[in-house]
C-alpha cells in the first residue's frame, strides 16, 4: 500500500531591508537588568556581544509593515512556489509571539489572530479554509509543521500554510544589550498530503516541555533603565540560563525524534536549527552525535544565517530552510531523498525536532 506523506511542496520568505549593524550600536547607552549602568565602551560591549553570539548585523522591519504583512509575504512566495491555488488551502498556521506591534508602541495586537489576517492578505474565499495561531515560543513554526503533519495523517487536511513571523525589533529594551540579538522576518511552507510508493515527507518528530524551574527562562519585564515605567514591558530572558538547558536538553530532543525512525545518524545531511546563538548550536550539535558517539564537522551539516539576519525567533527555521532550497548558501544544498532534521529551542521552555526526508 502507498505512503500517506507529508511534503512540503513550497518556501518562501521575507527578509527585512533594514540592515542594523552592530557599529550602530557602539554609542548606545546600557544598563543591567538592576539599573546599573554597562561603563565599558561600546566598542568592547559590541566585540564581546559578537563572540558570544556570532550576530554582526540583523533586519529590522521598516516603519509602515506589521507582522502579519510579512507573514502574507512570505505565504504569497510560499504558494507561488508551490503552484497552488491557494484557495484548496485547508489551515492556515501561524506561528509567532507579539502578534502584530505598531512602530513606537509598545501594545501587541491579536484581535483577529494573525493567521486571520494573512487569510484575508491572500485573498482566501473558501471558509472551510480555517487560520489559526501558535503561540509556541522560538519552536512555533517546527511545532506548527507537526500540527500540519497530525492533520495531514489523520486525513483532516490536504494542504496547510505554516508561516513563522515576528517583529522584535518592535519588543526589545533599546537599553538591553540582548536588543542586539533579536532580528525580524517572515518564513512560510506548503504542506501537502502525498500518497506515494516511498516513505518521504515529515517522518517523526519529538517535542517536550519543561515548564517549572524553566518557565520564565524568558519573559516579558520592564526596561533596565533606572526609573522606567514598570508597567511598560519588554522582551527579556536569562541567557546562561537558556544556554545551559539548550546544550543539555536539544540534543536529547533531536535523538528522540531520529530515535522513532530507521534512519542511521550518518544518512543525515543538514539539520536546520534555530537560529539563536552560534555557539551555542554549534554545541548542541556536537552534543548531538556525542550520543551516537560518532563525530561529524559540524560547518558540514549545520547551515547558519545568524551572522546577517540575527535571531528572529520563529522565523529562522522555515526562513533558512527556503534559503538552502533557494540555493543561496554556497555550500549547503538540499537534494532529493536527503534527510534533513528541523529542531528549535524557546521560551516555554519548549523544544522540538521533526525528521524529514526530502
């Protein structure tokens, strides 16, 4: 009997035209997050900022986009290059954290959710063609693929639009430095259901949840300037904390998924990560096939566009998985029947790992 698969058929994104570098940040003024004043000079507090990370610039949204604009855009790209009417669309899935944020204020918008209004950006008639959000952290779009999956094998779906968009640069404390890492953008994915010979699409995935001591690793606060209103807040989080429960916990999280199938770890070719500190996925991937007790180059396997797009979020795994289809990478390509593994890490704490077979 055929496969009942899960394929995705089209990418697109949305890459911001505003491009921050991190010399525009050397005459900023910081602070901690107990008000005290950074006084080291910029040029060491920028230095320090991209050995730590390995973010030299990010993409700031302009003045007059939202969320859900970039989101539309990426879709608009995703549904051309899949070369579908969108109107045979059966969920539209959007993953993201602040909903759409206008420029200088502060307030997120979710009435009516994203997926509502990008519904309505493509021009989608049908209404059994139902838009919904998640709200899932980094791994919304990687968990959004999973939901996409679920439908698809139960036979409640044939085709879906999973979109991760974000704008954080409309979130961030200008007096944080963490405001260096966040970035904005727009990746989408066609989702359809595939009935073929050979096993291929979405072939497991592995998700989980620590939500104790974990929960509020990161969260929303007031600004670390002295004397801010505290009732205005802003994007934080506990960065050794986050690294510490990364490295210890994503590796096992992407066994899981690989665990559930077949597959040898040598037959994996990239594995897509989300795009959140260069250090810090470069050794959850050494920890990863540490437990298969084999090695691999991790500039190999690891395809990465933090270095000019920064972290934006949700965004980053569909955002670089179009990039490395889209053959921009110079030495990363995806080819039929490669397997490949998506895997993210956010706040939640959330992480999870889908293993696809192209």
């Amino acid at each position: 009997m055929p496969n009942l698969n899960s394929v995705i058929t089209g990418t697109g994104s949305y890459i911001p035209n505003v491009v921050v570098k991190n010399s525009d940040f050397v005459n900023h003024t910081f602070f901690e997050k107990d008000n005290t004043a950074i006084d080291s000079p910029g040029e060491v507090v920028v230095k320090k900022f991209m050995d730590i990370t390995g973010i030299a610039e990010r993409r700031w949204v302009d003045q007059s986009l939202t969320c859900s604009d970039i989101a539309a855009t990426a879709s608009k790209e995703a549904i051309k290059n899949a070369g579908i009417d969108p109107e045979t669309i059966d969920q539209i899935i959007v993953a993201h954290n602040f909903g759409d944020v206008i420029k200088d204020t502060i307030q997120t918008d979710t009435l009516p959710c994203l997926a509502a209004r990008v519904k309505r950006s493509l021009g989608i008639k049908n209404p059994a063609c139902i838009a919904y959000d998640i709200l899932f952290g980094c791994p919304g779009w990687v968990q959004g693929i999973i939901q996409a999956d679920s439908y698809i094998k139960s036979g409640l779906a044939k085709r879906c639009l999973v979109i991760g968009a974000e704008t954080l640069s409309r979130v961030v404390d200008v007096y944080d430095r963490d405001t260096m890492i966040f970035s904005d953008g727009a990746g989408a994915a066609i989702i359809e259901a595939r009935e073929e010979e050979e096993k291929r699409g979405v072939i497991s995935s592995a998700a989980v949840t620590h939500a104790i001591e974990e929960a509020y690793y990161l969260y929303l606060g007031k600004s670390n300037a002295p004397e801010s209103d505290p009732r205005v807040r802003y994007i934080k989080m506990h960065g050794r904390k986050i690294y510490e429960y990364s490295i210890s916990h994503v590796p096992q999280a992407i066994k899981a998924a690989l665990d559930k199938t077949d597959i040898p770890v040598e037959e994996v070719k990239k594995i897509l990560i989300h795009q959140a500190n260069e250090k810090m996925d470069e050794a959850i991937i050494k920890r990863f096939y540490r437990l298969y007790k084999t090695q691999m180059e991790v500039s190999e396997v690891m395809p990465m566009n933090i270095y000019e797009l920064g972290n934006s979020s949700v965004a980053t795994v569909p955002t670089l998985y179009d990039m490395v289809m889209k053959e921009k990478f110079d030495n990363h390509r995806i080819h039929p029947g490669d397997v490949i593994i998506f895997a993210s890490v956010g706040a939640g704490m959330h992480i999870n790992a889908v293993v696809y077979k192209q």
